[in-house]
C-alpha cells in the first residue's frame, strides 16, 4: 500500500469487497448494525473477566494483542460499512459531537472534584 | 474548525476532553469497550423493530437521522478512545484486516452464486 | 433428574457449580452483566444476516437449531447468577413488570390500528 | 396474583399481551433477539463506570435497584418470548448445558489453583 491510510480509502475498499462479493443485499443497515453490535461483544468478551488493572495489560501477551487488533478493525469495518450505506460521515458526526460536548459539558475548574463520566451521551 | 478532519486529530481532541474532565482513572480498556457496545446497542435499538427495506430509509426522517448520526459518533469515540489507552492504530488494524481477507476470501468468478457475508472475521 | 425444572433449583445448581470451581472472585455483578451481554450478542450472530422469513425457520436445521438452544441456555445462566449475587428474584421482577405494562399500555380496541412495539420499556 | 410464579405461566401473560396488541409480525426471531441483546446492553450501562467493589453495591441505591430489577425484567420477558415463538424450552435447555458442563469440566480437586471461568460456553 503506498497510498496514506484514511478512512475513506478503507470504506472504498470494504464498499468494493462486498460488491465482488455479491453481498450488498446481505448489507441492510439493520443487519450491519447487528454484526458491529456483535463484533463490539467479541471485544468485551476478552475483557469480561480480567480486573481492571489486568485489562491495562493486555497487549502484553502478543496472541491477546493480536485478538484485541482483529476485533477492532472488525468493529471499525462493520461501522464504515453501516456509515456507508446510510450515507453517514463518521469524522464530521464525531467532531459535530466533540463541539457539542465541549460547549455542553464545560471542564471543571481545578477547585472541583473529578466527576464520574458521562458524554459523549447527548 | 479549519484543520482538515482526521482521526488522530480527533482522538487527540478526545483524551484531552477526558482529561479536562479528569475522568482517565474511569477510562480503563474494559470500561472503555463496555461503553463501545452499550452505544453499539442504541444503534440497534434504533432498527430493532423495522423491516429490512424499512432500515434502508431512516435517514429520511430528520429525528431519526440525526439519532442515527448521534450513535455513530458515540460508537466512533468509544472506539477511538480504547484504541488510545491500549496503544492500537484502528485504521493500520483495519487495512491489515482487509489485506488479510482479500487473499483469504479470493472474490468468487461472475459463474459463482452469492454467498452469505462471512467476513470480515477472522 | 427426578426433580421438576425450576428456576430456583437450576439457579442453585449454578451456584454449587461455580462455587465447586472457586469462580466466586469473577463472578462480581458487573463481569456477569458483560458475560450476559456477551452471550445475547451470540445469539444475534446466528441471525445477523437471515431475513425475517428465515429467522423464523432456524430451528429446521438440527444443528442451527442446537447452536440456538445452548446460547439460549448460557443467556438465562448469566442472568439467573447474576441475579443471584444481587438478590434480585428475576420472576417477580418480570411479574411487577407485566402488571405494570398492562396499566400503562391499555390493549387496543379492535377499531385501532397495531403499533409498533415499545414496551416492555419503561 | 394468588397463583404461583412459574415462568410458563409468566411466558403465557407476555404471549397475551403481546397478542392483544397485534404485535406478532414484529415478534421475529431476529427482531426478538436484538431486542433481548439491546437490553442485556441496558443492564451493562448501569455498571459501565464502577470499580468491581463499586458493581457489589448497586442494590444499596433504591434507585439504582429498581433499574437493575427492570433491566432483568427486560431481559427475561425478550428471552422467555424469543423461546415462545421459537418452541424453544428455556429451563430444559439450561438443564441440559449443566449436564453437559458438570461432564466436561470436572471440579477440581482441592489442590488444584481456581481457574478463570469458562464455561457455560461449549
């Protein structure tokens, strides 16, 4: 690959996949969201019984890296194929989503305590 | 915003909206992936009860295009933000992935039948 | 088995299973809810890609129809253990739940139209 | 209710309401179970952020408890008619994976260090 990695190039890429592969019927958005959703289990599913403090050293062991690495780029495939047929942006949707949040949920002041997560939730 | 949109812009933007917020001790990798497939869930949710030819047209209605935008952007974050603590680069991930399953999954001659999806799993 | 099925018995032999084992220490609330999720998100793998039509047809194939009974099984597992960590009595929560529905959703008259399902949300 | 809990009995009153408000063309296999997956999801998101301590406690807040309580409701009434339109019995099958797993994965012996849990997966 000598062209840089984007996004758009790799969702041109999945588009293509699956078009040589006669599966945009199989590609509702209902069913790609069901498989990212699925995918997103696989990920947990490494996790589901490690403590917190061993889930921070899972790239260690190489096979675990390696599984972590395959569930993401499962994750992100399935996303930019779901984002795809709908006609929806991801970078914008996100940075529309960061603005928001940065205007909703103002950083604390250095005299207040750490808060419990919430955004990105709208 | 006059930068060009990117991921890695984007998760620079989203350690430091965690970190303003001092929120880092709550964003461990089994939290972080938990939160993924929770926001992968409301994508679901969204579809659960339509028909296939029904979820090809939600970007029609405007409340439920812009929940649908809305999720893509939280799953993308979470996303985002779990590649960040475990040091993983999702779009290397990916291109490896694809690598992977075009010589795994050679595109089948026009003579073959479709088949049902199977990829991107590994 | 000589004894009648009930949940109460099958969700003590659980618990005399993973105490047999020592798994008490990983079987804290929060890694049973994400094993829970993580077995309901197998299930939506074996219909991901079917349509309507044939997800209602998946008990035709022995071994499609197998693969369903076991997930479902690992499903009611997680949550039957989960509820008993927290003393929470899943049959009378369903119970409360029903009644409740039947006052907020009153049935429709024959001359309206079916809706869309939304409970049992609350 | 002056007659006993029993899941049958409850799995019947979630066919009549079900029933009684036309919604059956929605009750698919594959809708049922996206819509079992998305609230096992809703039971995950209430322990997103807390410490393996913290998801000890959660039926301290009555708040808190209540949501539990609901979100296993939810989770049974999707599971119980998932297996009603399939012909699917819950409590057989859960009997069954136990048989099978007590086989498999004898107790250790007391010399033996716990392991991390496996099962109920086949």
């Amino acid at each position: 690959m000598t062209e840089p990695l984007d996004l758009a190039r790799l969702q041109r890429r999945l588009a293509a996949f699956a078009a040589a592969r006669h599966w945009q019927p199989y590609h509702t958005p209902k069913n790609l969201v069901a498989a990212l959703s699925v995918e997103a289990s696989e990920l947990v599913e490494i996790f589901q019984w490690l403590t917190p403090e061993e889930s921070a050293r899972v790239m260690d062991d190489p096979d675990t890296a390696h599984r972590v690495t395959d569930e993401v780029a499962d994750v992100l495939a399935y996303l930019l194929q779901f984002c795809d047929v709908l006609g929806v942006d991801p970078l914008a949707a996100l940075a529309a989503k960061i603005d928001r949040n940065e205007r909703r949920f103002p950083a604390p002041g250095a005299q207040n305590a750490p808060e419990r997560p919430h955004p990105p939730e709208d």
